[in-house]
DNA sequence: CACCGATCGGTTGTGCACAACTAAATTGGG
DNA sequence: CCCAATTTAGTTGTGCACAACCGATCGGTG
C-alpha cells in the first residue's frame, strides 16, 4: 500500500473523479445542442419511457424537486419539453417531450460507441464495471 | 437487453450515481466538523502530505482554480488552513494545515471500516473496482 | 533592459446538488 | 363530513464544478 492515500480515500475519490472526467467526455457532444449532462439525462428518460410525472424522474435519476424544477425549467425554455398539471391529481405535472425534443434523439445520435471507446476499457471490463457499480448501487433500491 | 435503457447510459449514469450516492454516505460523517466531501478531500491531501501549493492541490484533485479558491477561502475562515503566498515566486500560493486543521484529523477517525461496509460489496469487489476505475481514469495521468 | 509567451491564482457567470422550508392538493381515520 | 398526516412541486440558500476571462508574475531571448 504504497499509494499517495488509503484504499478508501481512493475508492470514493475515484468515483467521484470519474464522474466529472465522464461528464467532460459528454460536454463535447452535447453542447453543440445546448444540453448538459443532467439534462441529457432527463432527455433519454422522455425518449425512452415517453411523457412522465416530475416524481418519476426524481425517483429514475435520485435527484429532488429542488433539482429538477429549475433544470425542467430551463428545458421547457429551450423548447424541448412542455409541463402539464395532471387533471385528475393537481400535485402532479406531467412532462411531455416536444417535437423539437424528440428531434433531438437522432440528433445527437448513439454515443454509445464513441464514450466506451474513450474509457479505453474492453467490453469485458465494461460488463464487470456495470455489475460492481449495480451492486453498489442496490443498497436502496428506490 | 431488456434494460430500461442502453449500457452506455447505465455506466455513466452508474457513475454520476453512485458518486453522489457516496457523498451522501460521507455527510453524515463529516457535517458535524463543518467539512464538505470535497473539502475533506482538501484536508485528506494536507494531513498526508503536509503543505503544498494550490497548483499541486489542483492536479492532484483534479480541479481548478475556479473551484478551489472559494473552497479555500472557506476552510480557511474555519481556521483548518492558511495561504502563504511564496516569497520566490509570487505567483504560487502555499497551503498550511493548522493545528485546528491537523487535529480535524484525529477527531474524524478512520472512516475506510465504515463507508466500506456501506457499499455491502466484498473486499475482493472493492479491489476490481478500484482496478476498474483506475484503468479507466488513466487515459490523461495528469 | 525590453518584450513575449507561459504560468498561476482569482473572479464572474451558469448550472447542478441538496437541505430546509412552503403551499397546495389529496388521503385516511374518526 | 372534518381534520390531521401525507404527498407533490416549487423556492431559497449554500457549496461545488467549470468555462471564460483577467492581472500579476516569472522565464527566456533579443
């Protein structure tokens, strides 16, 4: 154990340099589309699962209302999404991909590819990183 | 893969998540001395390696000056460091634990045994993990 | 010496994260 | 039916991250 620091200083420091070096592998190809990585996110989650309440993303992407709500705000702004109060529940909004939203799916196009490229890790390694970080990750399950 | 959406936003969403989720598990920890995760990383560096500049601190976290000036501006209000700037050269700022800084140190503990167990992986996980990470960071080794 | 490029730290502006709180709507128990 | 507890979004305040920019300083070269 002659590295700089301990393993756990370097197993939570990791995770969280890891992170921000992925988002900054995304920003390039985002921001010529004016998203960020967060919004991006939400983005995927409308592409995939269609119109969705504002709890169902919270819940999808563990972020709060005190999160989304300016991020959903500023999507809306850009015109990729529109807010609809529930009828039947007035404490639910409901979150409706836009055309201009969906548009951007094939816009921005599969970065599948190009990002597991960039870590420069096999598939193997790929597939073991996602079952470790699964299993990390289950402790509370939503 | 009948995932809910593909891998590649499973990894970095994996990683965007659990990064969070192991801020989240250090708070609790480190709240009560008034410290930050990323100003206990901070603070990790001085108690190893005594003082250093910030232009070390940067490379060695991974972040910039936008970031840690404010962050040290604040640990230094709480008198856990001082700024000196260097009488050679003008340009470089070091940074000095404090007595308050150093005994931070002993007062916080070891936290490895405890965040360890938080993540419920086995210790043989954990070193895949940190493998897995470190191959994956090591694309631009600073 | 004078200049030029690079380095270093700081500031500004934007956008997350998250705790704490608020207000409105809903639900369930008596 | 009525009220208390719960659920849901939204707001406020603090602290990162990071891009973009700035001024001061240093190092070397002519």
């Amino acid at each position: 154990m002659r590295e700089s620091t301990a393993l756990d200083r370097m197993i939570c420091f990791q995770l969280y340099a890891a992170s921000r070096a992925m988002t900054a592998l995304y920003r390039p190809h985002l921001e010529p589309h004016g998203l960020t990585y967060p919004q991006y996110l939400v983005m995927r989650v409308l592409w995939h699962d269609g119109p969705t309440t504002i709890r169902d993303l919270g819940r999808t992407l563990k972020l709060d209302s005190g999160t989304l709500s300016p991020l959903l705000k500023r999507l809306e702004t850009q015109g990729h999404l529109r807010r609809e109060r529930a009828t039947h529940d007035e404490r639910t909004v409901w979150i409706h991909p836009t055309d201009t939203g969906t548009r951007l799916q094939t816009d921005i196009g599969d970065l599948t590819q190009t990002l597991a490229c960039a870590t420069g890790l096999t598939t193997d390694e790929l597939t073991q990183l996602h079952t470790l970080l699964h299993r990390a990750l289950r402790k509370d399950p939503s």
